[in-house]
C-alpha cells in the first residue's frame, strides 16, 4: 500500500508543475480579502459594531456640555465612529463584564463643581483592550472630546498642565491584536485554505476531463490508498503559496508571530489535512476544471467569512454561529489565530480532534464516491 502511495503522490506532483493554475486563486483571494478589508476599515471607521457607554453621574450645566461633546464626535470620514448610548453607573459596569459593551465614559459626580472652582475634573473611560486599533480609535476621539471641552487644547501649543479637564484611563482584559497584524495572520492561513481546496479540486477535474481517472479507478490499487495518495500530495503543493504569500504580507505589515513555530506548523498540515478531501468532493461533482477552481474559490471564501476571517463568531446570529462550529474552516482559523498571537496551546485539542476527525470522515466519503463513480462507468 505504500508503495502505491508514493507512486500517486509523484504523479500528482508531476501533473501539479505542469498545471499550476491552482496558484492563483490562493494568491488573488487573501490580498483581495485584505484590500476589501482595508477599506472598510479606512472609510467606514470599523468601530459601528462596537457600543460605547456614557454615565453622567454630576448634573452639572458642566457635566451636561462635556456629555453632548463626547455624544456628538464624529471621524473625519463623517461616519459615526461608536455609538454612544447614556446608562445608570451599575448598568454600564455590568454591560462592560458582559462583552456588552467594548467601553464607557464615566462623568462623575463633582465635575461642574470641580469645573467652576479652578480645580482640575476628570472624565474616565474604562475601555476593554480587545484590539489595539479599536483602542487608539476610542481614546483618540474621546481625548478630542475632552480637548474641546478645554477650548485651545486643539492647537499644539496648549499647555495641557493648565487644562480644566483631565482624562483618565483604565485598560481591562487581554489585549488581542491590531487589524493590520491581524489580516496578516489570516492571509496566510487563507492562502493556504484556498490552495488546499483549489489545487485538489483541479488535479482531480482535470483527471476527470482526461479520462485519466477512471484508469486509476479501474486499477487493483485500493480506494483508500488512492484518497490518502490524493492527500498527501497536497501537501507540499498546498505549502508552495506561502514562499509567495508569508514575504508580501510580512513586508507589507511588519508583523511577526509569536506562536510555536511546531504547532503553526501542524495546524497547516492539518488545515490541508481538513480541506484537500473537500477539494477532492468538488473536483468529483463538477468533473470540469473552470467549475472545479470556481466552486474551490467560493467554498474558500464562505467559509472563510462565516468561519470568523473578518467578524467574530459572537456577534452572528445563533443560528449562523451553529453552522459555522461545524465548517473545518472555523476550526483552523480559530486554532491559527490563537497560536499565532497569544503563543498557547491551552484550549487547542477539540479544535484538532475535530479537524482529524473531519480529515478521517471525509476520506471514507470520498473513497465511497469514487467507488460508486467506478460502478457507474
């Protein structure tokens, strides 16, 4: 059986360097996605889906002038940067420990007393540190706030030592990272999603189209041994993008992992693992090498997107959150961000029990089709 494998392995090497189409879906795709991504973020703000607490707390003509500020900021795209919604001090806290809010402001009480006197007020932000971007976005606009409020504090040389209105930070919660790291981090993970799909499915319909493949079919070599054959072959041909795609976006970015480089190394074979028996599944339906890259190419996109690539899989509706813990695609980019990031192992193992159980399953699936392909012929 081994040397059977080997001998599969080497003709779809073979017919891979012959035909590198595959190559550039997995190239276009993640730096379209990036692009899309970077836009949206430039032009639309990328803090709408975040809500942003206000607690007025002093009653203040003062309180109340320094609140309508701080309700009425904009960016300078003219979008809404956060909504920010007025909450009772215990609501807000509460909001914030549950996820419900990413921050609040807190006018506390005395602030137009303090104002009036000469003495210097504070407004607070208590903000959670879920990405860096998101974080500078929220203070820098909360500190033009502030700096209104201050009347001249916009020009450089306001002395803020003499301003009436100081704000007061306060952090919580693990720091996750900035988008442009972030996009980084799931370019290269989606670049090899797309290439594992993509190239099995058009070796595999490129057989079909040449016939080719009833001959292995028809061959005394085992189903498994032709599947697992399949594989395995996908593996170098899978990681060929990364010598393109890891240099472009590290120059482009500057980002670095911080995972172990042994486990970022095991959840990409296990991606392809995952992913090359679902290529294969494409490649046996459409049987036609132009379907095969377009059905490989809208698989990796939707997956992609519902797997958490662009939003959090806690901000979908239960029912889309459901099926996307049931798509591999889910399962290697949580893995791959988490590894890649925060440089633990702690919470990995369901994640990989399921991707090998969905590598297993789907190698049963598709040694089944391929047998009923041989039946039918």
């Amino acid at each position: 059986m081994l040397r059977e494998i080997k001998a599969i392995v080497k003709k779809d090497l073979k017919q891979a360097r012959r035909d590198p189409r595959f190559l550039a879906p997995s190239l276009i795709v993640p730096f379209v996605l990036a692009l899309v991504y970077t836009i949206l973020w430039v032009q639309v703000g990328g803090g709408e889906s975040f809500v942003c607490g206000l607690v007025v707390e002093d009653q203040s003509p003062q309180a109340e002038e320094m609140a309508d500020i701080l309700e009425n900021m904009v960016s300078t795209t003219n979008h809404t940067w956060f909504k920010t919604t007025r909450y009772d001090s215990e609501t807000a806290a509460q909001m914030f420990q549950d996820n419900l809010l990413i921050a609040y402001i807190l006018i506390p009480d005395g602030f137009g007393l303090n104002v009036s006197t000469g003495n210097e007020a504070t407004v607070v932000i208590y903000i959670a540190n879920y990405n860096d971007d998101v974080v500078k976005n929220y203070v820098h606009r909360i500190e033009a706030g502030v700096l209104l409020y201050n009347q001249g504090a916009v020009y450089p040389e306001f002395d803020q030592s003499d301003a009436p209105v100081a704000l007061e930070e306060t952090l919580t919660r693990p720091m996750t990272p900035s988008n442009t790291a972030y996009m980084y981090a799931v370019g290269v993970i989606l670049s090899l999603i797309v290439c594992s799909v993509t190239g099995q499915g058009l070796s595999t319909a490129t057989e079909f189209e040449t016939q080719a493949i009833y001959d292995l079919l028809n061959s005394p070599t085992s189903r498994l041994a032709i599947v697992i054959g399949r594989t395995v072959s996908a593996i170098p041909r899978s990681l060929v993008v990364l010598f393109i795609t890891v240099p472009v976006i590290l120059l482009s970015t500057g980002t670095l992992p911080v995972g172990n480089t042994w486990v970022l190394a095991l959840i990409m074979l296990l991606t392809i693992l995952s992913l090359a028996p679902i290529g294969e599944l494409i490649g046996i339906r459409t049987k036609k090498r132009e379907l095969a890259i377009l059905g490989s190419v809208l698989f990796s996109v939707i997956g992609f997107l519902v797997g958490g690539g662009l939003a959090p899989i806690g901000l979908m509706p239960l029912e889309l959150r459901i099926v996307s813990l049931l798509l591999p695609t889910t399962h290697v980019i949580g893995l791959w961000t988490r590894v890649f990031f925060l440089d633990t192992v702690a919470g990995i193992l369901p994640s990989i029990v399921f991707l090998l159980t969905t590598w297993l399953v789907l190698t049963v699936v598709v040694s089944t089709l391929m047998k009923r392909e041989v039946e039918r012929t």
